[in-house]
C-alpha cells in the first residue's frame, strides 16, 4: 500500500543486526536511567512506604516521558531529513523519479521507512513504562495518553524532515532547516499560549510540550479541558501531517531535480569547432581566479560550497535569534531576568534558559555543518580525487575547520552578541561575560572537530551524522538529566555516589564507542571517560555559583584535550573510511 520504497526498507531493517542493537541500547539506557533514581533514592531511604514507592513512580515517570519524547522526535526529525539527503547527494533520488513510483509513494515511503526506527522503539519502550504504575503514582491511562502524543509528535516531525529534505539540496540545509522550522514552530506556539490568551485546549492543541505535560499530568484523567486538549493535539498533528506530506508529493517532481542540474555543452570534436568553442561570445568573459595555498580554505571560504540556499538556513536562524532576543528583552523590561528560574542550586536567574536553549542549539547546527562538510565530500565522490593530489593532512582539516568556522559565523557570532547585550544591561558581569566567550569558542572549535572526525570514520553519511550529533545530545542532555536525577532526590553524596558513577562511566563507554569506533586510542579512551566527569563537575560548579573561573578551567582543558586527541590523528595521516570498508556493513545506514 505504502510503495516498494516502505517494501524495501521494511524487508532490509529485520536483516540488520544494528536495528536490535539500538532498539536493545534504548530499552537499557531507560531502565538504567529507573535503576539509577531507585539507587539514589534508596541511598537516603528505602522505599518502606505505599506513599514513597507512588512519588518515586510519580517522579520516575515525569523525567522519562520528556527524555523519550525529546530524543525520539529529534531522531525521526534528523534522520528522515538526512535519509532523503544522502539519497540527492548520492543522486539515487533522481532514480527514483524516473520509474513509474507515484510521488505519493516516494515521499510516504521515505518517511515511512524513517520512521520504522523511531516508532519501534517507542513501541518497545512501552513494557517498561507500563512497570511504572505497578509503583503506584502513575496509572495506565497517563502511560498511554504519553505514548499517544510522542508518537503523533514523532510524525509530524518526520514529515517535516522528510519534505524540507526533498525540498533542499544539501544535507546541512535539510538538518539545519528541519531543526529550526520546528523550533520556531514550538517557540510561536507558547508565544501564542503565553501571550495571546488562548483557551487552554487551544494551548495544548498547538504547543508539543504543553500536550506531553498534560498527558504526563494526573489532571489528564480528571480534567475534562485537559482530555479535550490532548485530542485536539494528536488531531492537530495528524492534520499538519498529511498537509505537509500533500504539499510535498505536489513539488516532488517540481524541486528534483534541482535547476543547478544542468546539461553540459557538448565537447568540440573538430579543430573548427574547438576555435569556435575557445571563442568568448561576448566580452564579457570572467576572470581566473586566484586560489590560495590552502585550496580547501578558500573553496570553503570564496565558493557556494554548501549550496546557495544556505542563506535560508542563517535567515531562519536569525529569526529564532530575534525571538529569543525579545523574550530577553521582555524579562528585562519587567524586572524578572534575574529573578530565580526553579529550585536547582542556588536558583539560576530566568535569563539563563534562554540563552542557553540558543547556545545549545546553535552548536548542534555547527556540528551537522562540520560533518557534513566531509560527507558531502564523500557522497559527491571528490573525496577520493582530493586524498590522491598533494594536499596535506594539515590543509584538509585546518581548511574545513576554518571553513565551517567561517559558514557558520552568524551561528556563533549572534549567540554571543547576546551575552554583550545582557551584560550591557547588567544582567551579568563583564567577567562572567570573557567567561562565556572563552567557553563558547572552546565548544564551538569542539563540535567542529567532533563533527570532522565522525564524517572521517563513518562512511555513511547519516550513521556519521548520528553519531556526531547523539554525542553532542549526551554531553548537553545526558549530563543534565543525571544532574536532574541528583537534585530531585535529596540525599547524602556519598550515597549517591555509586549509581552516579555507573551513569558516567557507562556514558564514557558509549562516547568512546562512538569516537574510537574505527581507531581507538590511549588518548581517545582518556577523554571519553573524563569528559563526562569534567562536564559534571563544570555544571556542578556553575550551579552552585561558587567561582565560574573553575567552571571555564575545567571545560577548556578537557574539551581542548579531546579536541587534540581528534585532530592529531587526523593531522598525521590520511585516515578516511573509504568505499572499500563498504562490504563490511558502512552504507547499511
């Protein structure tokens, strides 16, 4: 029904051993996640109680269901964007419209076939979200209501993936232009609820966070208005779905192939006609162009080298920059920037939220423009071409480094103008100010090299782009979620020192799987396991508010270290994974 695209994919995905390694790593990590916060909580006291086994449950299940919501939707998100990408850059998608598949079955097999990972492992995650109102706190109902909007959520945001993918031509603009009409769209709706005045089943109806929230909540099963409000949500979704997907099978075969694809003049066969064809037409005949010693640089610098387009990409940027300036503008202007945000530490100011969501959000942009900046290499096949002239390492990777520094400079330089902004208006100090510009850049030089050395050890261009950005979400997220785990449940240090530490080093383990995949080394293995701890100590530091020195000390040495311990390799040698390594299951993405 669904089209040879979904028949393929749905044969292919059982054959894979990674389907049910990743569908097995999900189900664990959430169940260690639930042993953790039991072993925590169980360090300061038992759960003797029917009352503490329901709070537990209760807690458990209101930091599970935004964590499965959050890394669900942002993989169907990403990975249906990228699956139609490295089809155009693989020229494969051309292919396709050229048979006689419907642009209906094009475009719903693709998201379709997308999502078959996602959907899965929701599907699997259920038993153990079930476990939870054995606890008490927790009833059924919640669970399924949850599960209902994260996988109407889940659609809605692969098929926003998987028609901006067939509507850019590069993977960068498909991830980055994804990423943000998605986050633009969640940002207008709680503008809308917050400041409009909306009824609240209009609210819930618009904003994906506020229906999870509701859902999770026990009003769900007790408030009429909230019942309506989450219908109204999956039906909204479902709606903007199939619109979405309608608008993509009417301009499937408008915008592929792309007008940069065009047919070449013929070559001169005859002295005639290569007098002719050496001839300008008019006077109007274009200079060569000087190149600098490092050709990558200038290309990266001086050409299109990730499409025209990408001017979309920093417009849509600077729109999200604008939204979230006026809500900084607005908490100063009434006085609560600097008022406590919640109970974490010493209660950071309100402002922080802001900046930091912009922050975050920016460096996951820069990191998909740095892997994609050696894969499009790869799947464009220059790669090759460019390991057999006389570049050096160094040139190759100093010159996509800089390169994608320079691209995406209104990424890293509006997030800063920010901070000049708030400590302009003294909402911070001029030292915290230098505090967070050298932490900013020492991440941002992070995730560029992060996104350079995943793109040289994955061949295909989706698991590389994964793997950079599920890195990025571990160290972001998955630090902040512990943190999270720490704080609900009070108790001795000492206590909670044990599960903390299986936390971080199992997170160690998976870093250094996913950095030393093709080359481990002594280096690599060292800052996959410490780089989660000096994450630890750096956000434990910043919200205790003792000395933000200790805080930028502590990121530059072991974010600079890991940085070197990518780089170095990479500069001694050529180390790429080519097309050879293929057989061995790298193009199985």
């Amino acid at each position: 029904m669904l089209g040879p695209v979904f028949n393929r994919e749905a044969l292919v995905v059982p054959k894979r051993p990674k389907t049910y390694l990743s569908r097995g790593v999900y189900v664990l990590v959430l169940f260690l996640l639930l042993c953790t916060g039991y072993l925590v909580l169980d360090g300061s006291r038992s759960l003797l109680t029917t009352s503490d086994s329901a709070r537990f449950g209760g807690w458990m299940f209101a930091l599970l269901s935004p964590l499965q919501f959050l890394v669900l939707s942002s993989l169907a998100a990403v990975g249906a964007a990228s699956s139609v990408a490295q089809e155009k850059d693989r020229r494969t998608l051309i292919l396709l419209l050229m048979t006689r598949l419907s642009g209906f079955e094009v475009v719903v097999g693709k998201l379709t076939a997308s999502l078959l990972g996602p959907l899965s492992m929701l599907v699997c995650a259920l038993p153990l979200f079930l476990v939870l109102p054995l606890l008490g706190g927790v009833s059924p109902a919640q669970v399924l209501s949850v599960f209902v909007v994260t996988a109407a959520t889940i659609v809605f945001a692969g098929s926003v993936g998987t028609v901006v993918g067939l509507w850019r031509e590069k993977t960068f603009q498909a991830i980055a232009l994804t990423v943000l009409l998605l986050l633009m769209y969640m940002a207008i709706a709680e503008m809308v609820a917050v400041i409009g005045g909306v009824p609240e089943t209009i609210a819930l109806a618009l904003s994906p966070p506020r229906a999870l929230l509701a859902a999770a909540s026990p009003l769900a099963s007790l408030s009429s208005e909230t019942a309506i409000g989450i219908t109204y949500f999956v039906g909204v979704s479902v709606c903007m779905s199939i619109a979405t997907l309608l608008f993509g099978v009417m301009k499937v075969r408008i915008w592929n192939p792309s007008r940069d694809v065009r047919l070449k003049a013929p070559e001169p066969e005859t002295s005639e006609e290569l007098r002719e064809y050496s001839e300008p037409a008019t006077w109007k005949v274009r200079q060569a162009r000087q190149v600098w010693k490092n050709p990558i640089l200038w290309r990266e610098i001086m050409t299109w080298a990730y499409g025209r387009k990408v001017v979309v990409i920093r417009v849509a940027f600077v729109a999200l920059f604008l939204l979230v300036t006026g809500a900084l503008y607005f908490q100063i202007e009434s006085g609560v920037a600097m008022e406590p945000a919640g109970r974490i530490g010493r209660a950071l100011p309100a402002a922080t939220l802001p900046l930091a969501a912009l922050g975050v959000i920016s460096l996951v942009l820069v990191n998909a423009l740095a892997v994609n900046a050696v894969t499009g290499e790869r799947d464009g096949l220059a790669l090759d071409l460019l390991l057999v002239t006389d570049l050096s390492p160094s040139e190759f990777v100093f010159g996509k480094l800089l390169g994608v520094l320079y691209v995406a400079k209104e990424m890293i330089l509006l997030p800063l103008a920010l901070v000049v902004y708030l400590a302009a208006n003294g909402v911070m100090t001029v030292e915290n100010a230098t505090y967070i510009f050298v932490g900013a850049i020492t991440l941002y030089v992070f995730v560029s090299m992060l996104g350079i050395h995943s793109a040289l050890n994955y061949v295909a261009g989706r698991t590389a782009t994964l793997a950079s950005l599920g890195t990025v979400f571990f160290l972001c997220v998955g630090i902040a979620i512990c943190m999270t785990i720490m704080v609900s449940f009070r108790g001795a240090f000492q206590l909670q020192l044990a599960p903390f530490l299986v936390m971080i080093l199992g997170g160690g383990a998976a870093l250094f799987a996913s950095l030393g995949w093709r080359n481990p080394s002594s280096a690599i293995f060292a800052a996959s396991f410490l780089l989660p701890l000096i994450t630890f100590y750096a956000i434990t530091q910043f919200l205790l508010q003792t000395d933000h020195l200790f805080v930028v000390f502590s990121l530059v040495v072991g974010y600079g270290f890991t940085t070197a311990a990518m780089m170095i390799p990479a500069l001694s040698e050529f180390d790429v994974s080519l097309d050879r390594d293929r057989g061995a299951g790298g193009d199985s993405a």
